[in-house]
C-alpha cells in the first residue's frame, strides 16, 4: 500500500506545541506517512534548540538552518530568501504529496512559496483570524491565498477564507489546536510544577508573554518598559516570564526580561521555553495571562483564566469574555488589573466559554487530509461572493 506523504513544518515552539496532537494522529494513521520538517527558532541556541524535544517524540526528516542572527527588517527579509532556497531543495529530495503549516510567520511563508513553485498542495491551520498589529496578518492571508485546503479555528474565520475567494468546499471550522493539548495533556500537579520551574508560586501569580508588535516602529522597548512598571507595583505577585519570538526586535524585550528578572529574583523568573506541558501546566495556577501572545485568547479561556491583553498585536481575533484589552501605556495596564481582580469579573470567569471550541481538531483534519483527492487540487478557481450592496 503507498501511504499518503503528508509533510509537516515546524520553526516556534508555540507552533509545534499545537501541532503535536495533528502529528500523532497522522504518525498513526496507516494510509499516511508523516514527514516532519524543523527550522527557524527550533535550531537557535538563543531559543533554546527545541529540535531536541521534538526529537524525543518524532523523527525529523529534515532541518532547514535560517540567519537568525539578526532581528532587523534586513536580517528577516535575507532569512526567508535563505530558507525559500533551503525548503526547494527539501521538497526535491523528500517528494512530499502535501504540505501541512500552521498560522502566519515568515519562515512559514517561504516555506510555502517553495512548495507552490514546486506545485505541492499546501494545507493550512489557523487561517482567516485578524491581527492588525503585526505583519502577520499580511503573511497570514497570503499563504491562504497559497493554500488548497483550509482548517479554521471559528466559523468567523472560516466565513473570511471564504471571503478571500477560497471555495467552501475546501474550508473545514474545525476550531482550534490547542484545545486538544489541555484535553490530553496530564497536567502538572502544583508541586510538580513548581519543582519542573525550580520556583515557588506566591499568593498571586501572573504569567507574562510580550511580543514585538511588528507594524509599529520601535515601539517594542517603550511598550514593555511599560508593561514592566505596571507589574512591577503589583503586590504579593510572583511573575513568570517567557521570552519572545525571533520578530523585529524581539532581543530588546528579551534584554529587557533578563535585566529585570536579574533585579527581582526574589519575585520573578523567566525561561525562553517553558514546553507545552509546563506552559499549559502553569496556567492552572495563574490569575492572569499577562501580554500579547495568541494563547491568552485560545487556550487561557478554556482554563477559567483571565487575559490581560496589552496593546494592537491581537487587534481584530475573536476573544472570549475572559479577555481585557488596553492600551500599553502603565495607567491603561493598572486599571486592567484592577478590573481582573474585581469581584464581578471574577464571577464571569466561572462561565466563560472559548470561542474556539472544545477539542478535537486534530483528528478532524487528520480525517480530511487521508481522503481528499488531490487530483487537480492545484487548480483553484475564485470564489465570488454575491455583493448585497451594490454601492461602493
């Protein structure tokens, strides 16, 4: 039997963390072969090198190096030249029958260009959703425009795959990844997690993740220095850091995170990758998510938590009730936190319900990529929805 070869990339830790059930579920599957590909920050020693937890659970067919030496728009743009190059040289070699990504980064979209120019069918995770403040969005709508088969997260998104000329017959709501790790996963106990971070969780506890917000200039140290202030007054608070991602100018705020963790030991610490597990773990114990990261509206909803959610990075996503917005300035960040503790909002929390839905994602559309037919699938034709209002 010639199985279905079904080619998986990977380049965060973020990333990876929700495709791991996706990949489960085609390593299982007897009809497809699951081909893995690695690049980007998971073979930086500045991110960690978290190849080598993927390593323990899949094999790797192949590492694609990219320059991530350089956080400057310059840097970036020789980084995705470089990896288009690498990922045509891949695909020649392992023949893949189709190519699965997820969501909306850059090393993601070279490797998608390369895999059009080789004519490989692409499905793509996570399309349609908004983030006005980065230049993921752009990229984001691009690779759907690349794509031939669509998973989305909420009907909304799926009706915006639509809207971007894809046929409905090959956009699948399946809702989002993420859910499966925190119905999956076994979760750390308290004192197992606290051991696995070598840190004693305090009376309250928040969780922060801040991201360079890409489609503003130099906003990124005035923004967290900000950020920093507000937490810093917060009282009988124990802070976890994590680092942020290789965008424009994510060293600041991980230079930033390191001067004040070294300042504030007795309160804080700080990893550039805590894992799924302990990630997913950690915000069992929190009282907030605190920052811009996408998982502050996909997963921190379905654990009864409260997100604090600074700034434009996640303008425009779907989020649930449990999600407070403001802007990055300290008053905005301190009258949020204000809110989070309040009575009321923490009544709301024991009944919110996550957009995103329930689980079961993976398996979905590891059931659509086994049966689809992939003959003529490269050939797309414009999906034209009937304007209602004529006037423009």
């Amino acid at each position: 039997m010639n199985r279905r070869k079904i080619c998986v990339v990977t380049g965060t830790r973020a990333e990876y963390g929700l495709l791991y059930w996706l990949l489960k579920e085609i390593e299982s599957e007897e009809t497809l072969e699951l081909q893995l590909i690695v690049t980007g920050m998971h073979l930086s020693p500045e991110f960690g090198l978290t190849y080598k937890s993927i390593e323990k659970e899949f094999r790797i067919d192949k590492k694609v190096e990219m320059l991530l030496s350089s956080d400057t728009s310059v840097g970036i743009s020789k980084s995705m030249g470089l990896a288009q190059i690498s990922f045509a040289e891949v695909y020649e070699e392992l023949q893949p029958q189709m190519i699965v990504v997820l969501g909306d980064r850059y090393e993601i979209f070279s490797a998608v260009s390369a895999a059009m120019i080789a004519r490989i069918p692409i499905a793509h995770l996570h399309g349609g959703e908004t983030t006005e403040g980065a230049f993921d969005e752009s990229i984001r709508h691009s690779i759907t425009k690349m794509s031939h088969l669509h998973f989305t997260a909420t009907q909304e998104y799926r009706d915006r795959v639509i809207q971007l000329g894809e046929h409905p017959s090959r956009v699948f709501n399946v809702g989002g990844l993420g859910i499966d790790n925190i119905k999956k996963l076994k979760l750390l106990s308290k004192e197992e997690f606290e051991k696995s971070i070598d840190f004693r969780l305090n009376r309250k506890n928040i969780l922060v993740t801040f991201h360079p917000v890409t489609l503003e200039n130099t906003t990124a140290k005035e923004q967290f220095s900000e950020l920093l202030n507000a937490i810093d007054e917060l009282e009988e608070t124990h802070i976890i850091f994590t680092k942020a991602n290789s965008d424009t100018d994510g060293r600041i705020i991980n230079k930033m995170i390191d001067e004040y963790v070294s300042k504030n030991r007795n309160k804080s610490v700080e990893f550039t990758s805590l894992g799924q597990l302990r990630y997913l773990s950690a915000l069992q114990y929190m009282d907030a998510m605190v920052g811009n990261s996408s998982s502050g509206l996909i997963e921190a909803p379905s654990f009864g938590l409260g997100t604090v959610n600074v700034g434009d990075r996640q303008k425009g996503r779907i989020m649930a009730d449990s999600v407070i917005s403001c802007e990055s300035d300290k008053k905005s960040i301190l009258e949020v936190f204000k809110k989070l503790y309040s009575k009321e909002f923490q009544e709301t929390l024991k009944s919110v319900t996550n957009p995103y839905g329930d689980g079961g994602a993976s398996k979905k559309i590891k059931d659509v990529l086994k049966v689809v037919d992939l003959d003529n699938i490269l050939k797309k034709s414009f999906f034209n929805i009937e304007c209602k209002n004529k006037e423009i």
